[in-house]
C-alpha cells in the first residue's frame, strides 16, 4: 500500500471541498488565528498536491462549495467579522477565479425563534 501524499497546507477547520473530474479540491478555512485564502488540488491518479490560484476576495471559513460540469463553485461563508454574500467559480484550465451573481438579503437564523 501507498501511502497517500500530505496535505501541504496549514491545519485548518471550516475549510471547503469539491471535485472536478478526478481531482479533489481543498481550501479556505480557518487556522484558529486567520480566515484563509488558500487551495489546493489533489490528484489521486499521481498521488500529489498542487497549489492552485488563491481565492481573490477576502478570505474566509464556513463557506458552501461544489463541483458541476468541470467548474468548481465556493461562496458564502464568515470572514471574522462579516457573513458574505458573494459566489465564485473556479476554472481548473485557467487556474483562475471569476465573480458570479452573489446573494441578496440578510442570513436567515436555522434556529426557530424563542417563546
């Protein structure tokens, strides 16, 4: 048995994941100081890591993402002082970022109101 690559990233929680035709997708999160910008790909076929384009805006954790029709997708989420609103899309073939339409109103609560 192989064992698998390490992670080269910092230690996070509340980061993102996704999949984009065989590869995996690792980023943003929080390292118990700072809201993190950073992603990775992993590619199972190799066994290796690969930094890729950092995330443009500001960073943060707690965010949603996924992968559809070989585009990677990551918005929301909490920068350490603000819930964003904002969504992106990732292009694996230009290793770049591009802003899409982000949402409009205020975070509503999971939790049901008091009596």
């Amino acid at each position: 048995m192989v064992p698998k690559s390490r992670f080269p990233g910092t230690a996070r929680n509340a980061a993102v994941g996704f999949a984009i035709n065989d590869k995996g997708y690792i980023g943003s999160g929080y390292d118990g100081l700072d809201e993190l910008a950073d992603f990775y790909s992993y590619d199972p076929s190799t066994n290796t890591w690969t930094t890729i384009a950092p995330f443009p805006s500001t960073p943060r954790r707690s965010a949603i993402a996924f992968g559809i029709n070989g585009y990677g997708y990551f918005g929301t989420g909490f920068d350490g002082d603000n819930d964003r609103k904002d969504f992106w899309k990732y292009d694996p073939s230009t290793d770049s970022w591009s802003e899409l339409v982000g949402f409009g109103g205020d975070k509503e609560g999971l939790q049901p109101p008091l009596p």
